[in-house]
C-alpha cells in the first residue's frame, strides 16, 4: 500500500510541529528530544505496519541525512563558541579530555568485542571507534540550561570527539594501518586539512561579506559541504574544516588582521553572523528531527530483547563510564555532575557503523548492540541532567532561605 502525496506533506508538517513541541518538554524536563524522536520514529514503524503499509528501507537517506546533519550540528555549535586568551585552558582541557577518553574507550571496548566475539583486534577495533565517540548531535542541543563553562567545554569535548573519532575511522579504513607508510599518509591528511581549513574558510567568508543577495548564506552551506564531502572521500579529517570555519566567523576580529582584513569586510559581519547563526539552527533542527525519526524507524525493537545485546551492551557502557569517571575524576579533578553522564552515541556513532566496508565487518557482531549503547548512553544523558537541575534547585531554595 503506497502513501499518498498529500498523507506525506501531513506526516512531515506533524513532524516538525512534534518535534518543535519535544524540544519545549526538553527544556522543561531535561529529557532528551532526541529519545522521544527515536521513539516517535518506533512508534510510526508500528502504527504503519498496522495500517497495512509496507515498511520503507530508509538507510540511504538516514546516511545523507546524517552527514548533513553533522555539518549543521557542529557548524552551529562552532558559531556559539568565542576565543580569547583566558580560554586557551578550557580548549586544550576538553581537547584532552576527548583524545584520552576516545583512545582508551576505544582499546578497552576492542578488547570486549575481541574477547565476547572471538573476532581479531584490528576487526573489533574497527567497530569500537564508533562506540566510543561523544555525539555532538545530541548533546549539544541539551546543553543549554549548563553555566558557560560546563557548556563550552562539552561542546568543545564533543566536536573534537567526532573530529578525533572520524580521523581514527578514517585511518582504519587503509590497507597495513600498522606500516610507516599508512602513518605518514595519515600525518600529511591532517596538515592537509589545516590547510584546506584555513583557505576554505577565508574563501567563504570573503563571499559572505561581498556578496549581497540573501541566498549567498545557502551558497556558503553548499560549498562547505561540497569541501567536506570532497574531504572525506581522500579520508581528510573534513569536520575539521567545519570547526574552523564557524570558529573563525564568530572571532572574526582574532583572526583577520594585517593584509587579509584589506580583502575581507568586517564591518558588517554583526549581521551576518546574527543570519548565518538563525539559518543554521533552524536548518540543524530540521535535518537532526527527520535523521532520529527514520533511524527510530528502522531500529528493529526485537533486537534490544536479546540476551546478547543488553549483556554486551551493558558492559560497553560500563567500560564507557569508568573511563570517563577515571579521567574526570583522577586527572582533570573536574566536578563528576554532570559531565560524567554526558557521554551519549548517536549520529556519528551509527554513521560511521553503517560505513564500515564488508571486507573488514563482523558477521556475528549483533546490530542491537548499537542500538542498546545509544539508547541507554541518552538515559544516562538525561539522568545526568536531571540530577544537575536538582542540585541548582536546591541551591536556589537554599540561598533564598539563607537571604
């Protein structure tokens, strides 16, 4: 049975209005929107099994959507992001924090797929780089209600995570990833991209500034991720070039200076960025709404009820919350709440899942585990949210008592 046009352009206008309406109860009860789109998207497979339609295959356009929605995502994140001297310590703390993190989540879950699957190393770790990656996607948007600090610093976290996370994916993805040669080729790929980076960046900006028409902010969206899409077929670490990008135009004044401030505009970059900034919120809601809902969709719920999958999965997030809690605790010595909990998997996570190449995947690697680690890594999200509005709202009553 086939779904009418005019039953689509409902479906997709109730969409957009529930998930505006799943971001109001977001904010008031810190339960992650992306659980209830997930779950939205489970309930639209069921109710459309029941009414007799047949079940689309929506992995392609979760893949597309994906990769546009990881642009958007960081691209706003960057945007909110400003640079000075007295932050240089939050950067290279949560730049740290993400490497350390990342690398031993990453060894230590290889060697628990390596020994549950009895698979080779290099195969489970292949697998591991996805489930240990932050999702900027999801916990970004809920850092809203955190102090500045905690809120930059998981931003920061999270988008180096998926830099980190890709680059490593990316590497694995070459033939003898344990020779010089593959290592170099890998060392060049970085440098390359700080180059594209940079280039790409003041080109894009130079348009947004000389051109005067209002589609010049889709174009610049085009060509970014035309250079991102460019980037990640030669395996450059293409994110990268994202980050810079927003980093540079929300700290225009920091970094056009000398002769470049002659060919670059900068007297009316308060209403670009003020454009560039509404555009690119409302584009990233759009695209992370339709990514969640069909990748609900598609998850198979039958799945999350086996043995295997909620016995490996628990043990995945264990090893994830140790690793976060040893490095929080014992070597940044930061406050646990509720940086602990905001670990959550999602859109990077299962992008890079979907791309691992047939020559290198596991046949008995069970597909709900993924699933069960992005579902219960949101909780914990949540949980870690819930508790933090708790804390503050006990200090609140606390100092109104005291005053």
């Amino acid at each position: 049975m086939a779904l009418h046009a005019h039953l689509i352009i409902i479906l997709l206008s109730t969409i957009v209005i529930v998930s505006y309406l799943f971001n109001l109860i977001s904010r008031k009860t810190n339960i992650p929107s992306v659980i209830l789109l997930i779950a939205t998207g489970i309930g639209i497979q069921y109710i459309s099994a029941y009414m007799g339609y047949t079940q689309q295959d929506v992995g392609k356009l979760v893949k597309i959507l994906g990769a546009i929605g990881l642009i958007m995502i960081v691209l706003e994140a960057s945007l909110d992001l400003k640079i000075n001297r007295e932050k240089i310590p939050l950067i290279r703390n949560s730049f740290l924090s993400a490497l350390f993190i990342f690398f031993v989540s990453a060894v230590g879950i290889g060697f628990i797929i390596m020994q549950l699957l009895d698979v080779p190393f290099q195969n489970a770790f292949m697998y591991a780089v996805p489930l240990s990656i932050i999702s900027s996607a999801i916990v970004i948007p809920s850092t809203e209600h955190l102090p500045s600090e905690k809120k930059e610093f998981i931003i920061y976290e999270s988008s180096f995570s998926d830099i980190i996370g890709i680059m490593v994916f990316n590497y694995m993805l070459m033939q003898n990833v344990m020779s010089i040669r593959s290592a170099a080729i890998f060392t060049g790929n970085i440098f390359l991209a700080v180059a594209i980076s940079a280039i790409a960046t003041f080109l894009l900006i130079y348009l947004l500034t000389k051109i005067q028409i209002n589609i010049k902010f889709f174009l610049a969206f085009a060509i970014l991720a035309l250079v991102y899409t460019l980037g990640e077929q030669i395996h450059l670490p293409s994110l990268l070039i994202v980050m810079v990008f927003g980093l540079v135009l929300n700290n225009i004044h920091f970094f056009i200076k000398g002769p470049v401030s002659k060919w670059i505009d900068t007297q009316n970059i308060g209403e670009v960025m003020t454009l560039m900034t509404s555009i690119t919120a409302e584009t990233s809601f759009l695209i992370r709404t339709f990514f969640f809902i069909l990748f609900g969709y598609s998850i198979d719920v039958k799945m999350l009820m086996q043995e295997d999958v909620w016995q490996t999965g628990s043990v995945i997030v264990l090893a994830l919350l140790c690793v976060r809690f040893l490095y929080l605790r014992l070597i940044l010595k930061a406050n646990l709440f509720p940086e602990m909990f905001l670990m959550p998997r999602g859109l990077v996570t299962i992008l890079l899942f979907y791309s691992i190449p047939e020559e290198k995947s596991l046949g008995n690697f069970n597909e709900g585990i993924l699933f069960f680690v992005v579902f219960v890594t949101s909780l914990l999200m949540m949980i870690g949210l819930l508790f933090f509005k708790k804390d503050k709202s006990i200090l609140a009553n606390q100092g109104m008592e005291a005053i």
